[in-house]
C-alpha cells in the first residue's frame, strides 16, 4: 500500500472520477471498465502516467507508486490472459 494519504479535498476530486469505484484516504479502487481500458492501452503501448492523464487523473495526486502497482497488475493480468 503506497504511504501517501489523500486529503478530503483530493478524495472529493478521485470520487468525481467516473473511472474510481471508491476511494478512502489510504486507498483507490478503480471501475472494472478502467481496468480493462488499461490494460488495452498498456498493450497498444501507453504508458501508465498517459492512460491516467487521458481518464483525468491528477498524476501528481495518485503519485508514481499508485500509479506503477496498477501498471504490474495489469502486466499479471494480460499474461494470464494469454
């Protein structure tokens, strides 16, 4: 779990994003169908900070760290997948 902790003001930005599920101070929970539109553009070769700014996403808020577990995830996700 990355260390930075959202403020109210930046969970109340994160929340309007129709790509977050939920969001709390120590954590983001991103749609399905942003997980799949990642996984898609990763694999037309985006990189994670562009997929984010294109889904309007503060990168500077969610930070690198958020920001590369997603990009792993997705990496472990498209090899199963074959």
């Amino acid at each position: 779990m990355s260390k930075k902790i959202f403020t109210s003001k930046e969970i109340d930005a994160l929340a309007a994003n129709p790509y977050v599920k939920s969001v709390s101070p120590k954590g983001i929970t991103y749609t399905d169908e942003f997980k799949e539109l990642f996984i898609a553009q990763t694999l037309e070769g985006k990189f994670p900070v562009e997929i984010f700014r294109g889904c309007g996403f503060d990168v500077e808020v969610l930070g690198e760290r958020r920001m590369s577990l997603v990009k792993i995830v997705g990496h472990e996700l498209t090899e199963k997948m074959g």
